[in-house]
C-alpha cells in the first residue's frame, strides 16, 4: 500500500514537468504528445495496478 503515494508523487512530478514544457513551447504537436504520454502514464499507474 505504500507504493501508490510513491507512485502518485511521481505522476505529479511527471504532469509539472511535461506543464512546463507546454507553458514555455506552445506547440500543437508537442501537446499531442504530452496528451499520450500522459495517457500512457495513467493507465500504467491506475490499471496496471490494480492487477497485481
């Protein structure tokens, strides 16, 4: 059960860093792809923890 704190902390650090990214290179592509890899990261996160 301590891992999802751990793993929440590092979702968090993940989203600012790729906000930051947004914030300083508008870019539409480049929102694109911070939208996937967000999407990648929270299924990782949320079902693939579930699982096991």
């Amino acid at each position: 059960m301590t891992n999802m704190p751990i793993k929440l902390v590092a979702f968090a650090i993940l989203l600012g860093f790729l906000g930051i990214l947004i914030y300083r290179v508008p870019r539409l592509d480049l929102g694109a792809l911070v939208a996937l890899t967000l999407v990648l990261a929270a299924v990782d996160l949320f079902w693939k923890s579930r699982r096991g």
